[in-house]
C-alpha cells in the first residue's frame, strides 16, 4: 500500500535562513535582582555572569549588562547594554554564546 499523503499544513514551514538546530534566544521578563537568582541551573545568570555578551565579542570589553535588556537563552539570562545589543543576541545568539556542555565565556583580548 502506498503511504498516505501528509498535508500540506502538517509540514512546518521556516523563514529562510531559520536553523531549527540552533538555539533560541528570547526577550526576557524582568529577573527582578540578581542576587535573588538561582546560583546555578536553569533561571541563573549565564556564562557571562552580569557582563554583556555582546560586548564582548564585538568589542573585547567586560561591560555589565542591565536587567531592562534580559534575554534567556538555554534556560540561563543574559543581560545586555542595550536594546540593540539585545537584538542582536536575539536575532543571533549563537554569534555570542555557547551552549554546549562545560563551555565558558570567552576571555577578552
């Protein structure tokens, strides 16, 4: 017997350009303070700690980021300068953070 057709609305459909093996990066509610996060573990501040990780790979410096320009990313925060940093990181994250397993913070220049 022949397969049966899938229709087409049950196929998903990506913008160009969309990897769905990357991660995703979204704007983040407000963490409230800092202090008040979980050390480790999901909802803690990511590999970055409070420093921007745009910042730091666009222009080698440890700038801290606010609160105001959060984004979760692998269930970790990471703050931001700016609201335009925070497109970026949202637009591409994995241009600045990396996820995989035991990975750190890249040391500036």
């Amino acid at each position: 017997a022949a397969p049966e057709a899938v229709p087409e609305a049950a196929v998903p459909m990506f913008e160009p350009g969309f990897n769905p093996f990357l991660p995703v990066a979204a704007r983040a509610d407000d963490p409230g303070a800092l202090e008040e996060l979980p050390p480790t573990g999901p909802g803690s501040l990511g590999q970055f700690g409070r420093y921007s990780p745009v910042a730091l790979v666009q222009h080698g410096r440890l700038v801290p980021g606010a609160t105001e320009f959060a984004a979760t990313l692998g269930g970790r925060l990471y703050l931001c300068v700016s609201e335009a940093e925070l497109e970026l990181l949202l637009a591409r994250p994995a241009a600045f953070v990396d996820l995989r397993e035991g990975a750190s913070a890249p040391t500036p220049p």
